[in-house]
C-alpha cells in the first residue's frame, strides 16, 4: 500500500504558499491585459517591474522620454493592480510593487 500522502510536507509554509499563490495569480493577470497595451508601454512595464531597470535607462535604451516610460509603468500597473482587486476583492493588494 502506497502512501500518496508522502510527498507533501508536514510543515507547509502558510506564508510562502499564499506568496505563491499571489505569485501565480500576478503572472495570470499581467498576462491577461498585456493585449490591452502597446508592445512598447508593456515592455518598459516588463523592464522596470522585472528587470529593476530605471526610467532613466529605460527611455534611453527605447528612444522614449523618461517622463513618457513612468507614465507607460504607470498605466500597466494601474491595470495591473484594477483587474487584481477585481478577481480577489478590494483591500487586496499583497504585491510589493511601486509606483515610482
């Protein structure tokens, strides 16, 4: 008789499995609206989120005005943050993510 429960560690993590989830479910709305969105608002989005790169290299490397790379980030995270409050609820907002 196999255990199928032997896998599954005695002591899981609550905060690493809710950050997992809240993981997940970032990559699944930051997928979802990246449609809505210029391939160039979403890429400095992607570069300034992910990457840690500033608005300064950014707009350098894109031939953009930095005013106009913090207004694309702006304008990704806004959506970003709107369709996540929408799947789970106001007042959620588990994401260490700034605006600047």
């Amino acid at each position: 008789h196999s255990d199928m429960y032997g896998a599954i560690p005695d002591d899981i993590d609550d905060d690493k499995l809710a950050e997992s989830e809240a993981s997940e479910l970032l990559r699944k709305v930051i997928e979802s609206v990246r449609q809505d969105f210029h391939e160039s608002t979403f890429e400095v989005f992607q570069r300034r989120a992910f990457d840690g790169q500033d608005y300064q290299q950014i707009s350098q490397e894109l031939s953009m005005k930095p005013s106009t790379t913090r207004e694309a980030y702006r304008r990704v995270l806004s959506r970003v943050r709107e369709e996540c409050l929408e799947l789970v609820g106001q007042g959620y907002w588990p994401f260490d993510v700034s605006e600047s």
